[in-house]
C-alpha cells in the first residue's frame, strides 16, 4: 500500500469544500478510476490492496457546491516486488527403480517479480532436506533419477523471483520400483573332500529395494 497526502487548494471557489476524489490508474494514465473520495477535513488516505511490484498513477480534485475543481499533479508510485507464493498441486507420477517425475503448477502470484527458477528439495526421512542440484528454470517438472531402487523419498517444492524463495509446499512421497538384487561376492571353496565341499560367499552390495529371500546354488 501507499499513503498518500496533500494540501487544501489555495481558494475553495466561494462554497465550502465538501470532498476530495482521489483517482487511480494501473495501465500509465490511459484509464482512471475514483479510489475514495475523503472528507474535505482531510489531507491524507491510504490505500490499500495494490500489487506488489507495479506501478500506479494517482490523481486529486477538489469537490464543493457547484462541482469539481481541476486535478492535481499526478504522483506515480512503484511498489516493490515481494516473494512469490507456494507452488501448487505438486504431484509425482512416472515412477521408475530409479525415479519419477515431479509435476506443480504456478503460484496464484509471482510478487511482482518473474519467476525464475523452483527450487526442489529432496528427502528420505521427510525432516533432513537437500536442495537437488540443477539448471534455473521456470519449468513446472523436473524429473528425479539415480535415486536408490525401493525406498521412499519425499519432495517439495519453492517457487523463485529476484527477491527470493516462496515458502515450500507440504510434502509428498513415493516409493521408487524395487529390483532384483546385485549378485552375491567372494564366492570360495573350502574343506574339500573326495565327496563334498564348503561353499562360501558374501552379501550382494544391493538387495534391489527388496529384503533379500533366498540364495539359489547351482552345479555343474
């Protein structure tokens, strides 16, 4: 908002003065619109409900009896650019062993200042965040890959203007697409016998997002 003020004019035409009519004009002065229309007793008003990083034309004229007087000077306010509001709708879909795509919409507003970048946060407990690393983009997805087979990972979302980041959007999850497993390590041979040996071997560094079942031996 802006408050705006002024002095009473220098003759009130014979008839007292009864009003002010203060005009607004977003679009440079083509059109005109009267704001409020305050008390001749007063010398100021503010107004209220402007957009954020704009530009306004205001304008005042003086009303008694007989009618209106000329208009003042013009005054020409910019209001600043504020931070953008919260993304919208944030959805993952296409979800992959390594993956997915995130999807939002716009802010209802970008505080008066482009948007241009969304910052996305990444987590796999929902409380410990890491910012993902990418090109600045207004694009509305952005798709997620090398994330690990069958475990959950939750995202959120920040909408960014030359003034700064928006708060985040609630949180949403997905569970990427478990694998088969690596395969086992270190397979030897030990205590061998004329009719039977000891085999042994480690864990396979991945279990594919899947608790490991069973290890299948074959022999030829």
């Amino acid at each position: 908002g802006v408050t705006l003020s002024w002095t009473a004019p220098d003759s009130d035409g014979g008839s007292a003065l009864m009003e002010y009519r203060l005009e607004q004009s977003a679009d440079s002065g083509q059109t005109w619109t009267t704001v409020v229309k305050p008390l001749a007793t007063s010398t100021s008003v503010s107004i209220t409900n402007l957009s954020p990083g704009s530009s306004y034309r205001f304008r005042l004229l003086a009303v008694n009896g007989p009618g209106l007087s000329p208009y003042s000077n013009v005054v020409i306010v910019a209001t600043p650019a504020v931070i953008p509001g919260t993304p919208k709708g944030l959805v993952l879909s296409q979800i992959t062993t390594s993956g997915f795509l995130a999807a939002w919409s716009a802010p209802d507003s970008d505080g008066g200042s482009a948007i241009t970048d969304y910052k996305l946060e990444l987590s796999d407990d929902g409380s410990t965040w890491k910012t993902v690393s990418k090109s600045a983009s207004a694009s509305t997805s952005f798709t997620f890959n090398s994330l690990l087979p069958g475990k959950k990972y939750y995202v959120r979302v920040s909408a960014v203007n030359l003034v700064g980041s928006s708060p985040a959007t609630s949180s949403v999850f997905a569970t990427t697409l478990a694998t088969t497993p690596s395969a086992p390590k270190n397979l030897a041979s030990s205590a061998i016998t004329s009719t039977g040996v000891t085999l042994s071997w480690t864990a396979p560094d991945s279990d594919g997002g899947s608790a490991l079942m069973e290890y299948r031996l074959e022999q030829s």
